[in-house]
C-alpha cells in the first residue's frame, strides 16, 4: 500500500512538474520574439511579403479576426513595407475555405491581383511558415495575427530560418484564445525539434513570380 501511494504521489508530482513547463513554454517563447515585434506599420522594417495566417470565415467571408489581419496586410502593402501578399491556411475540404474569402476582400480593397497568394495547405502555424519557406521560397515576411497568436508564430518562422517581423492585428483575443496557446506552443516547439515536414509541399511557387497561378 505504501509503494502504490509513493508512485501516486510521483506521478502527480510529474504530470504538475510537466504541466508548468508546458506553461512556461508560450513565456519564453514571448520573451524571444519581443525584438522583432513592432508596434506600428512605420516601425516595422521592409520585407518581401506580408503573411496572413487563416482564421474561421462566416458564410464565405472573412470573420472579424480574419478581416483584422486582412485590412493589416493591406495597410502594410499600401504604405510599401511589402509587395506580396501570402494568405495562408487551411483549405483541405471544398466546403472549408479559409484563404479564397481573403483574396476576394484583398481584391475588393484594390490589391493588384499578381501581388496575393495563396496557401490552401496551410493546415497550422509551423506547416504555414514551412511551405512559406520551401513553397513559396520566402525569406523575410512579416507575419500578420493578433496578439495572443504572434508570439509562438513569429517564434516560428525564425526558428525555420526565416527573417520574420511580427505587427499585431487589432482585436483582443478571449481567456480561452491565451489558454490553448499553452498546448498548441507546445506542440510547435516539438515540431521544431523535430523539423516535422507538413504532409503537402509540391512544386516551388516563388513570391516573385504571378500570385494567381496559386487562386485554383
């Protein structure tokens, strides 16, 4: 009985011992990336594109959240901080589009179309900066999210060799938004421990050429 109870109580001194390290994760992944995070679009330095991660779409629109990161993107094109646009995510179902909604509004807010690109195989944050890197052959971005997501995604992106700069999209995100942030940093520093390769690349699509060869 003695030995069944000393295991219990190291098996929950474990799991807490493992759940604050699973926390401390998402802070020093936040105290990394702080030098690389601007403010305003005046501050940030010039890269070649803009990367907007994905984010849920309501009866084929962009959310609120999306439309943010949007209208960031676009703010950051106008203002010549980028001359490309790459809309990532996930699009792995005909009836789940996250990236066709945001060509239509970039194109509504008069982004020349061979400047926007799209990832329809952007299926999370470490895939979307993979394909980005090898797809897409990028090698600066500035990455476009809100502010609880941008830490672990502009960890990211530098930690795959990419020169990222990160500006936060307005809207503030729920308890909730900050909490599955524990797990899913997690999950991305094994990623990069193991440089996991995302399930789809394919051919090179460099930010150089036409973005329109990527719409169909």
């Amino acid at each position: 009985m003695y030995i069944v109870r000393r295991y219990y109580w190291l098996a929950i001194v474990g799991l807490l011992a493992l759940l604050a390290l699973a926390m401390m994760i998402p802070i020093l992944m936040r105290l990394a990336v702080e030098p690389y995070v601007h403010a305003s679009i005046q501050d940030v330095p010039q890269t070649e594109a803009a990367l907007v991660l994905g984010a849920s779409v309501i009866r084929r629109a962009p959310s609120p959240v999306l439309a943010r990161r949007a209208d960031m993107a676009i703010a950051l094109y106008k203002d010549a901080k980028v001359s490309k646009i790459l809309v990532t995510g996930d699009n792995g179902a005909l009836t789940h589009d996250e990236v066709t909604p945001v060509r239509k509004y970039l194109l509504d807010a008069g982004i020349p179309a061979p400047d926007i690109f799209l990832d329809h195989a952007g299926f999370d944050t470490y895939s979307s900066f993979y394909r980005a890197r090898e797809v897409f052959q990028a090698r600066s971005l500035i990455i476009v999210t809100q502010e609880f997501h941008l830490p672990r995604a502009l960890w990211i992106a530098r930690q795959l060799g990419l020169e990222a700069y990160g500006i936060v999209a307005p809207g503030s995100g729920s308890m909730r938004d900050y909490f599955r942030e524990i797990p899913a940093s997690a999950k991305a520093f094994v990623d990069v421990v193991l440089r996991r390769q995302p399930k789809y690349l394919g051919p090179t699509i460099p930010l150089s050429g036409d973005g329109e060869i990527t719409w169909y």
